[in-house]
C-alpha cells in the first residue's frame, strides 16, 4: 500500500506542478496571444488528472463487497462449506451461516467463547476455540458442545485418516477418538 501511496502522490505532484506552471504562464499567453497552446497545454493538464484519477483494476480479485456485519460486527476467523452451507465462525462465540455466501444469518454455537477455526469433513461441521472449546454440528444451525479435555486454546482443526486432529497454543494436539484427549465426537 505504501508504493501505491508513494506512486499516486508522485502523479499529484508532477501535476500540481504542472498546472502551477500553466497558470504561471496566463500572463504571458495573454500578453503574447497564444490561447491555441495555452488551450492545448489545459487538455494535457485536465486529461492527466482525469486519468490518474481513475482507479486501476487487474481483475475481478479486485472488488470485494461487504456482506457483513447484518446485524453482527465480531471477527471472523474461520469458514467452511459443506451439506450446501457455508459456516463462518469467530470471536464472542460467533457461528454465521449462508446457502450462497452472500447472505448471513446468526447462529447459537452454544459456547461463550471466542472460536478460531471450522472445518466439515465426515458429514460434519467441527469448530474449535478458546479455553479447550469444541463444537459440532451436522447441519451448521444447530449446534452441540463436546467436551475436549484441555482448556487450552484450540486455533484449528482437520479431518484426515478417519480422524479429527485439533491444535492449539502451547503445543497442544487433541485427536478424535483418543482416550487421554477426545475431540468429543
């Protein structure tokens, strides 16, 4: 962003200058009649700033529209598709979901802790968090709490091997199925 900034305050100032010698130079087109290349020499002016004026666009990367927050503004951290929703899941407890990615809706997650990562995999959604949280649901509505074994905070998790593998802070490994620290599920 810096170079872009650098870059159109660089065009700003060649033009400032520009039209500060344009307007300098009045006096003597006046004096000497020469309205065709003062009138010439306002176009170049008036086109260059039109032209830098305009914003550069390299593909449709480049426009993203905002979709939320409708009526939440937490932060979202993590998002999934899966049985044709999408799940966003992020701070204060927050669980979005959408058939199409461009309306959201609220969901109770049923935690009141903050959660950083969601994935679905196996027929369903798991989502974990702060203080050891896992959540999980088979629809991305309806949510159920599991119980994990730490209350350390978990920032992600997949699916692989018929298994779920959760990690988090302070090299913290949970995997579904295990006796000593089960996902839950």
């Amino acid at each position: 962003m810096e170079g872009v900034c650098q870059m159109g305050a660089g065009i700003f100032y060649v033009l400032f200058n520009a039209m500060a010698a344009l307007l300098a130079g009045c006096k003597r087109v006046y004096e000497t009649g020469d309205a065709k290349k003062f009138f010439y020499a306002f176009l170049l002016v008036f086109g260059l700033i039109t032209v830098a004026s305009q914003p550069l666009h390299a593909d449709y990367l480049d426009t993203w529209n905002w979709r939320n927050p409708l009526p939440q503004g937490n932060t979202l951290l993590s998002v999934a598709y899966g049985n044709s929703i999408f799940v966003a899941v992020g701070k204060h407890e927050t669980v979005l979901t959408s058939p199409n990615g461009k309306t959201w809706q609220t969901r109770s997650s049923g935690t009141t802790e903050s959660l950083e990562g969601v994935i679905y995999s196996n027929s369903i959604f798991v989502a974990v968090g702060e203080s050891g949280t896992i959540i999980t649901s088979s629809d991305g509505v309806t949510w159920m709490t599991r119980t994990s074994g730490t209350n350390k905070a978990l920032n992600g998790v997949a699916y692989g091997n018929s298994t779920f593998v959760a990690v988090g802070v302070i090299e913290t490994i949970l995997q579904s199925g295990s006796s000593e620290t089960p996902l839950g599920y």
